[in-house]
C-alpha cells in the first residue's frame, strides 16, 4: 500500500545530502578565499579575511605580527584586512620587519632573507690582487698579480659559476704571463659577451693594446694597437644591440617611458626590474591599469625627480625611490656603489665603508658588513650565497686579497 510519508521521506533524504555538499563545498570555497569563522552573539558566521604567507630564508623563524608571536615562517595565516606590522625574527641573524596591508580575499607575501649578524669571511687569493673587474655577465672577475715570478705574474681571471673540487683558492685561471710584457701593471676591460679582455699597457709613452681569449692561456698574445677602433666598434655594436633588444622586450607604451626618462643603471638577472636614475623630472603613468592586486603593499612614487635613484617593477608596474643621489666621485668613475643581488629581490649598497643589502623596495636596508675593503670591489656571487670584496684585513703593508662573505 502506498504511504506518502516514507515517499517523502526517500525524497528529503537525497535533497538534504545535496543540500550539505554544495554548502560545504561553499565553505571550502570560502575558506580558500581567505574567509574565517567568527563567534559572536548571534552564533559563528564567516567572514571576509586576507591571506598572509610568511617566507623566510632560512626558515624556521619567528613571525610576530603587531608584537604577539604568531606562528613560524612557512605557514599562511589568515588576518583580518587591515595595516600590520611583522617582524621575523631568527636568533644568530639580522631581524626582518615591514608594514603589510592585508586586504580582503587576497593574498599577501612576508617572504623574509635573513642576514647572518656574524658572516664568515673567507679568503679567494693570497698572492694578492690588483684592478679586480666583474664581467657583463656578473659571473666572473679578472684581476692582476704582480707579486710573484714572470711565469706567475699576469692577468687571472676568477670563475665565479664553477665549484671547484677542494677551495675557491683553486677557481682562478691565468691567461696571460708577465713574459712578453707587464700584464699585471696594465688596465684592462671586459667585451661585452665577456669572452675577450681588452689589455692596455703603458710603457713610457708607447701605449700597446692586447686582445685575450679569457677561456685560455694566451701564449702569444694579440696585438690589436692598429686596429683598435675596429675592436671598440664591434663591442659597441654588440652593446648596442644587446640594449635595444633589452629595451623591445618592453612593452610599447613602457619602452616610451623607460627610453624617455631612465637612465638604466643596472637590469635585475631576471630582468623583470629596473635599477636607474632619472634623467629628468617626469611622472610614470599607469601601464598596467587597473593595478594588479596581492602586489608589494610598500607606497611607491609615480613622480619622479631628476639625478634621484628608482627601482621599476615591470611585472607589478610600480616604481620605488632607493636613493636621493648617487655619490658623485664614485659614479662620474664609472664604479655604481649600488648594484643587483642575483636574487632579483634585493640591492647591494656600497657607501661610508660599510656594505648594506636592501630590498628591492627600499626596504629592509641592513648593514652585512663594515670591517675593511676597498670601496670600489663589491661583487655579488652568482649564486646569491655570499659577496666578493678586496681588503687587506687592516694591515696597510700587505696587497689585498680577494675575500667572500657568507649570507646564507
């Protein structure tokens, strides 16, 4: 006999079954959103929160938001939208701290390089080193000894992409001897696809110019004195073409921009950022408009002033004030006292005898090192592990050697 309530029954079942998986796939999806629960008076409702992910290298630090101890780095929390002040924090490095707005339903980053307080300085050279210069590429330093024998005297040239089997003292390779002339009192000058060095020797007032292969030992070195403009004219053309395909890798309304008013001081190895000065007083328009969100929540400046120094950020299109000038000395010699770390994400600022890391924003400026060196030798390792200088560790009566400072 047909009974309408176990009908019912059969059909309120499947319905509330259905009913309790969109709602939790609603919550999940909301969960994933970055929405929290809430208990109030009225019983838990969900509510609009943002995401903060919290980065560090290394990691396992502390993360202490607006002073309490949150959780530890690797981990998202969720937050209410508004302005917070985190700090990560690991015993034995530099503490990390930014103002972060957390918006509703977006994602933000705390992604945190920490600094060793006591870095290990270890040596490259102990023969001694003169003139080090870094490579177009950021990956290898020539430099000359002038202390040893004729056979051992010369240009080297530091490797810095190659690990080598037992210390770094082993990197370095000659390409070219103090035999058939004084190398290692000459200056010299990298090609732009860091293959050849440009060897300038003066002796009295006969200047003679070499061209070396810098993968080899050149045994007969090249004479180029008469064809020199030939040589500086194919470097240039090979500069220059190197730039403008830089420069068409922007996009159209950007590379107006860029060639109007930056004066390109460095590309980041990634090349998605921008280190220049600004060639003139001008204003950035908005080239990804409407902004992106979940992007760097530190103020940037759309109007820039001439001689100041910027980072852009060709992927978030935002633009930050680094410095207000360059030291004039150092940059009218051609040496940027500011530079790229490999990572892409933070500076190298060489200034009052200390070396400082800052992130690409300004932020974060923290001094690594301020024991001895000469100013204008401050090499970042390809890696992003450590940094180059040249220092005589305070002792004025021996040659300077090339050293690494560990910051990881």
């Amino acid at each position: 006999m047909y009974n309408p309530n176990c009908a019912m029954k059969k059909l309120i079942i499947p319905i509330l079954i259905v009913l309790f998986l969109l709602t939790g796939t609603v919550v999940v999806v909301l969960l994933g959103r970055g929405y929290g629960l809430n208990l109030n008076g009225s019983g838990p409702i969900l509510s609009g929160t943002g995401l903060l992910v919290a980065t560090s290298s290394p990691d396992g630090a502390q993360v202490i938001i607006n002073g309490h101890l949150t959780t530890a780095t690797d981990n998202t929390i969720n937050l209410v939208p508004g302005n917070y002040d985190v700090k990560i924090y690991k015993e034995g490095y530099f503490p990390w701290e930014k103002n972060i707005i957390v918006k509703k339903e977006v994602v933000s980053k705390a992604d945190a390089l920490l600094f060793p307080t006591a870095p290990q300085l270890v040596s490259i050279t102990n023969v001694g080193v003169l003139n080090p210069v870094i490579d177009p590429s950021l990956s290898k330093i020539a430099y000359a000894v002038a202390s040893q024998s004729a056979v051992k005297n010369g240009i080297y040239v530091l490797d810095m992409s190659v690990r080598p089997i037992l210390t770094l003292q082993n990197a370095s390779s000659q390409i070219v001897q103090d035999v058939t002339n004084d190398f290692s009192t000459s200056t010299f000058t990298w090609s732009p696809d860091s293959v050849q060095i440009l060897a300038t020797s003066n002796k009295g007032d006969t200047v003679t110019k070499y061209l070396l292969d810098t993968n080899t030992l050149n045994q007969d070195p090249q004479d180029v004195t008469e064809t020199i403009d030939s040589v500086n004219n194919s470097w240039q053309k090979m500069q220059s073409d190197k730039d403008t395909a830089q420069l068409n890798s922007l996009p159209k309304a950007l590379r107006t921009v860029v060639t109007q008013n930056f004066n390109i001081l460095q590309w980041s190895a990634d090349e998605t950022k921008i280190l220049y000065q600004a060639s003139q007083s001008a204003t950035i328009p908005l080239i990804i408009n409407p902004p992106l969100i979940g992007t760097d929540s530190t103020p940037q400046v759309r109007n820039i002033n001439k001689g100041e120094v910027y980072v852009y950020d060709i992927k978030e299109d935002r633009n930050y004030l680094i410095l207000s000038a360059l030291p004039t000395p150092q940059f009218d010699n051609g040496e940027l006292p500011i530079m790229w770390y490999p990572d892409s994400k933070h500076l190298v600022y060489v200034h009052d005898g200390r070396i400082d890391m800052m992130e690409y924003d300004a932020g974060n400026q923290t001094t690594v090192y301020a024991g001895p060196f000469v100013d204008d030798y401050v090499f970042p390792w390809p890696d992003a592990t450590q940094l180059v200088i040249l220092t005589n560790l305070g002792n004025p009566n021996i040659v300077p050697n090339l050293y690494t400072i560990g910051l990881k």
